[in-house]
C-alpha cells in the first residue's frame, strides 16, 4: 500500500473540471483508490461522492493507493495534486 497526504492550495478547492479529469485519468489503473479527509473516506473513481467531500482550499487529504500498480498510480495522482490543486 501506498500513502501521502497533500494539503490542498487551489483557492477553489477540488472542483468540478479537473476533479473529473482525474477521476477519468485513474480508471485504467488497476488498484483501489480512496482520498479522506477527516473521518470521511470516499473511491477516487467516484466523481459526486469527491465532489461530496467539500474538500476546500488549506484541507489536507490522505491518499491511499493498494493493488498491483500502486506505485504508479500513486505517482501519478500525486502529481496531478500538484499540477491542479
């Protein structure tokens, strides 16, 4: 399993366009992925329950990546993080 936390620095937060563009980016991926954010745990796959989140600008999430690609996926959604929020 692979782990990282990222504080969020986009002033909009996670928003629509580019939440949904990684949601799409990550399907092929084969491992589970999940974001939380204080007690709540949410599928990285499914847009509404990430948008459901409210995860706003200043907020830290926790990333998990478990399964036989994790090091990729974690590297490439950990890039994105960066590159869009």
């Amino acid at each position: 399993m692979k782990k990282f936390t990222y504080t969020i620095t986009d002033p909009s937060g996670i928003h629509a366009r580019p939440a949904g563009v990684l949601v799409k980016a990550i399907k092929p991926f084969a491992s589970t992925c999940t974001i939380t954010k204080g007690e709540k745990t949410v599928d990285l796959r499914k847009l509404m329950q990430l948008m459901g989140m409210g995860i706003k600008c200043g907020d830290t999430v926790e990333i998990k990546v478990e399964g036989t690609d994790e090091a990729e996926a974690a590297a490439y959604i950990e890039n994105f993080l960066k590159e869009n929020f």
